[in-house]
C-alpha cells in the first residue's frame, strides 16, 4: 500500500521532524488488515491488541514546531481504511525500508530478491545507483529438494564469486540481504521454507544482522542517506538533473540540515537559499527565479529529470 509511506512522509514534512525517521522511526501508521500483516495483535505487543481503541495509539506528538498531534486519519467509512499512528514495539519495524509496499514491489513471485531490494535502497534512498550488470544471470528454480537444501545466500555467493559479477554484488548484497527477515508480502519471519534466514552483512566496514542493526547503522552514520535525500529534493525542486557544479550547495545544505538535527523544513529553507534554485533560470534562458516570483510568467522550469549524479 502507497498510503502507510505517504502518511509517514506527510508527518515528517507537517511536523518537522528529522528525516531520519525515513529510515528508523519508532511509530508508523497502520490500517487493521497491516497489524496483521505485521503481526502486532495480542500475541506480539498487547499493547496494540486494539488498533480500534487507545492502546499503543500516539498521544500530541510536540517534536517539532509545526507538531499536530493527529492521532487517526479516516480515509472513508470501515475500519480497514482508518489508519492509526502507532508507537512500534520494536526497530525491526520503522521508516521506508521496512514497510510492506516497498518490500513487495522490489520482491519476485514467490521469494524474496536481495539484487532488487539492494537496488532500490541504494537508487531510491542513497541515490548511488549500481551499474547495469556487465552479464546476464538468474538464478535458477532448483529442485524443491536442492532449494530446501540452498538459501538464497548460498546461490548468490556462489554467483559473486564470478570476477564480472563481485563488483556489483559487493554493493548491492548487504542492504539487500538485511532486508532478507521480511518475506515477499513485507511479513517477517526466521526461515525460508527449511532454511534458516541470513540476515548479516557489512556496512561502511561494520557489521549488522537483520534490519534493525542496519537501520542503526543508517541512522548513526547519516551521512550516504542525508546526501541522497538533498541531491533526490534539490533535483525536485530545479526541475533537472543534478551537474557537478551543484555539489557545492548540496554540501551546504547538508551541513546546515545536520545542525538543525536533519529536520525536513531546514532542507527546504536551505535549497530554496541555495544559489542553484535562486538561480535557475528557464529552457529559453531568459528568466530566473527571481523573476518568476515578480510574476513573471516567462518562467518555466526545465523537465522533471531527477536522474542521480554518479558518485
């Protein structure tokens, strides 16, 4: 579902809070059929028994000066499409990388993909992404006997060790295999048929197991993420591509963002500052900014081409 990452967007940007809660927040908004799906009812956390009452519902909320304190958003009548914000249990949970559409949509049929899931965190949320692979490669579907006997990490290590293939998967395999708990529909789980669930890798040279270690290690370490973030919202806002000559105001608007605890309206006060967006200037050339906020209706920015720069 599209609605529990926009509802987690919307609280970010209303209540300025740090963009960090894009990757580790501690609550989230769910609807009935996603506490299930997440497994949060009685048995889990009773004090989310009830997603129709008050328990492990959000009180006021006053991080931030533009806090609201909503408690429920009601999309139309029935209980499926009231959505709550929800204090989560625990970090395996919490931010874009763990919610259930993502997890879906950078899935296969029938099993998990740690090359797509790698590929998504690393264009989508870094906005470093991997290169075309220089040869083609699936991996097979085995015997029920051999896939039983086979995890996923046992088939793509075998894969790695090809000389044309490790440079990609150096990158691509460890946030894909910390996503590896999360079954192709987003719900969690210990093993994959018979075989036990891999969920270890490295990040930055430091180790984690499963996705709130990496999530943690994300989070203390923001700065791969914060800089993705700019140069994804700066792009946004200049209606381009990002050239190397732009570096210079993504750099200050991240540190500016990292003062201010990396809040969401920081970023926004600061690219509209940035000499980039004061700048910009349309097709023709013959108008800025500057003059567009004079009325000048000459002014039309450039096509929407939010193409990552390569690192």
């Amino acid at each position: 579902t599209l609605v529990e990452p926009l509802l987690l967007f919307e609280t970010v940007m209303v209540e300025n809070r740090s963009i960090l809660d894009f990757i580790a927040a501690d609550y989230t908004w769910l609807n009935g059929p996603l506490v299930g799906l997440y497994q949060l009812g009685e048995s889990a956390n009773p004090q989310i028994a009830m997603i129709s009452g008050d328990a492990g519902i959000l009180p006021a909320d006053s991080q931030g000066p533009g806090a609201t304190g909503n408690r429920e958003v009601k999309k139309k009548s029935g209980s499926d499409a009231t959505w709550y914000r929800i204090r989560l249990p625990n970090a395996n949970r919490g931010g874009f990388l763990t919610m259930s559409g993502p997890l879906m949509v950078t899935s296969l049929p029938f099993r998990t993909s740690p090359v797509k899931r790698g590929a998504w965190l690393l264009e989508t949320i870094f906005n470093r992404p991997p290169t075309e692979p220089k040869v083609a490669f699936a991996i097979e579907n085995d015997t029920r006997e051999a896939a039983q006997a086979m995890s996923i990490r046992e088939k793509f290590e075998a894969h790695r060790d090809k000389a044309a293939c490790f440079s990609c998967h150096v990158r691509l395999d460890p946030p894909g295999f910390a996503l590896e708990r999360f079954s192709p529909i987003g719900q969690w789980r210990d093993t994959d048929g018979t075989v036990a669930v891999d969920a270890k890798g490295t990040w930055n040279g430091r180790p984690f197991d499963g996705p709130a270690e990496f999530k943690r290690l994300v989070r203390d370490d923001p700065g791969e993420f914060a800089r993705g973030f700019v140069e994804h919202l700066l792009s946004y806002a200049l209606c381009r591509k990002l050239e190397i000559h732009d570096m210079p105001a993504v750099t200050a608007i991240r540190q500016a963002a990292a003062e201010d605890d990396w809040r969401f309206g920081t970023i926004v006060a600061e690219i509209v500052k940035s000499y980039p967006f004061t700048h910009a200037r349309a097709e023709d050339g013959s108008a800025t900014v500057e003059n567009a906020a004079k009325g000048d209706r000459a002014f039309v920015g450039a096509p929407l081409d939010p193409s990552p720069i390569n690192p």
